[in-house]
C-alpha cells in the first residue's frame, strides 16, 4: 500500500475507533425558544432549501470523508446512495489521491447516484509548492470535479492537521492568491477541517468570488488528535506532542458561525450530533448543515445505514421546526435563541 493509500486508511480507521473530540458539546449551548403554540402543521412542515444553487430536500450535508484507498469506495457508495435517496448534499474526501492517479475509482463512484449536490475536495496546501512537492494546476482542479461531476470544489484548509502529521505540507504561503485565481475559473467554497473560520478570514474570502465557507469549527473531528494517534504509532515524538499540545485548538463551530459575516453562504459543520443542532446553525445563520464523523460508522456499514441515520436527523430537524413554530427553512432561520455557557463566554470576547 503506498504512503498516501496508507495515511487515508489510518485515519478512517481512527476516526472510527479512537477518541477524537472534545469533551464539550458547544452546540449544547446553543438554546433555541420554546413555543408552545405553534401553529403549524408538522405534515405540512417544508425542510427544501436551496444550497450553492442545487435544490435540497433537506438542508443538509455528509461532509468530506474519505477516498483514495480500497475500503473508501464502498463509504462513498453508500453515502452517495442514501443522500440520493434522501436529497441530501455529499462531499467527498481530498481528491489529492485522485489527481495522483491513486484510487480514482473511489471518488468516481458517487457517479453512479443521482446526488443532488456534489461538492468535490481539494487541500488548499496542495495549491503552492511544498517540499519536494510541486503545486498542482488549475487542470488538476478541473480534473478532480469531472472525476465526480462536482457542482463545487472545496479548497479546504486544513493547516492544523499539516502542523501535526509525520509527513505533513506546511507551507501556507500563496494560498490565499492560488484560491482567488481558482474562484474566476471554477465555482469553489473554503472549508475548514475542524479550526473554524475567523471573522477576518471570512471577509478576506468574501470579496474574492468564493461561493460559500464551510466553517467547520472546533467541536467535531479534532485531526490534530487524529493525526496524533499516527504519530504516536510511528514514535514520532514530536508530532504526537504536537498533536496533543492543539488538541482543543480553534474556534468552536457555533461561535465561527455566528462571528462570520453573512455575505455569502455559511454551511455549518464541525460537532454537529443531530437534528437539533443542525436546526440550530439554521437559526444561527447557516444556509445549511454538515457532519462527516456522525455518518462514518454508517457509511462503513451499509447504504440502509445512512439512510436511517440521515432521516433521524431529518426528522429530529422537523421535530425542532414544530417546536419553534417554523413552517419553512426561512422561518427557522428566524427562530429566536440564547445563548450560554462556554460559546456565550467566546461570544463575549471574540
């Protein structure tokens, strides 16, 4: 198996069998208002909204996971059949195997689905030269969205987990220029991997094309944990205390969401368990959700597995709907909350 096959292995194997979040849930902290006559029909409750211009029956997306070694066609397959089924988004993990001719067959499955968003994936350090490494093109991007038919590529960034990994890309320098050029060629969002996005960042990406952010804040996956585990396993010292060090490094999901300026769309993942904190990032101002972690285990088992999984969180959403008195996405997005604890704590200082 060669390093790239092995490195994407490790981590779905870790990410399904290791601790790698925190032990504070911020979405928890996120209350929203009780109406206790709502007024609303739950069979008439409408969940459809319109996300980077596709058409959703939900708004909600499985976030990038995985590709680029055997067992990822199998997950990717039975993600893309159970969000097919359900109208839900899909985006697929680092199409980095793919440009390099690993695996393409696990990418271009999703294919085979009627997925009503795609959205493919692409390292933002792969953008620039790193050591020994040369920056991949504008085709190279191009390429990686026909390999699925995306609807919109990822750049995502995902420095964190560079810092950490044995063989980690660490030069940031460009990124920002190399994504500006790729937003005038191809429609692209900037995702983060688990740090969360600034509200300065935000406003640097907001004037340069970009479609939408993917804040994907502290909170979820902590790939600095991840890579941590990889690192210790190979008596890297240094990177597992790395890992260790920034296990709880970044801006907690809710708090990046609520911080970030709304001139473009904001897809909200990053921690998120289920339905009610994906209604919740609705109220905060997301256009819509995300998780990755939460659908792995299911993903790793059988499409009728998703499925269940996806429509829990679909009817937890509609349940939380009901209960805020929101016939629609919009007068969710409406819906009146407070805020406590921890994220009210960053709330008041970011």
């Amino acid at each position: 198996m060669t390093l790239m096959k092995e490195r994407k292995a490790d981590h779905i194997e870790i990410c399904a069998n290791e601790k790698v979040t925190q032990d504070h849930c911020y979405w928890d902290d996120i209350r929203l208002i009780h109406e206790a006559l709502p007024d609303v029909n739950s069979d008439d409750i409408d969940l459809g909204a319109t996300v980077l211009g596709k058409r959703l029956r939900f708004p909600f997306i499985v976030t990038a996971i995985t590709g680029g070694f055997p067992g990822a066609k199998k997950i990717n397959a039975n993600i893309a059949e159970a969000c097919a089924d359900l109208g839900a988004g899909m985006g697929v993990g680092s199409q980095r195997a793919a440009v390099e001719n690993v695996d393409k067959e696990s990418y271009a499955v999703i294919k085979d689905f009627d997925v009503p968003l795609i959205i493919g994936n692409m390292g933002a350090p792969q953008l620039v030269p790193q050591k020994r490494k040369k920056a991949f093109t504008d085709d190279d991007i191009g390429g990686a969205m026909d390999l699925i038919s995306a609807d919109v590529m990822a750049i995502h960034l995902n420095f964190l987990q560079e810092v950490a990994q044995p063989e980690g890309d660490t030069n940031s320098y460009g990124c920002f220029d190399a994504i500006r050029s790729i937003a005038r060629k191809y429609p692209i969002i900037v995702k983060e991997t688990g740090a969360g996005i600034s509200p300065k960042t935000a406003k640097r990406l907001s004037g340069i094309g970009v479609k939408g952010i993917d804040i994907a804040g502290m909170g979820g996956t902590s790939f600095s944990m991840v890579e941590m585990h990889r690192a210790i396993a190979k008596k890297d010292h240094i990177r597992g205390s790395i890992g260790r060090t920034f296990s709880d490094w970044g801006i907690p999901s809710p708090v990046s969401l609520m911080s970030v300026s709304k001139d473009i769309p904001v897809i909200a993942s990053g921690g998120i368990m289920n339905g009610l904190h994906a209604a919740s990032s609705i109220a905060l101002g997301a256009c819509c959700a995300g998780a990755a972690n939460l659908i792995l285990k299911d993903a790793m088992v059988s499409a009728d597995a998703v499925k269940k999984r996806l429509t829990m969180i679909r009817e937890e959403m509609k349940a939380t709907m009901l209960l805020t008195g929101s016939a629609d996405i919009r007068g969710l997005a409406s819906a009146k909350y407070v805020v406590l604890g921890r994220t009210k704590e960053w709330m008041d200082q970011i």
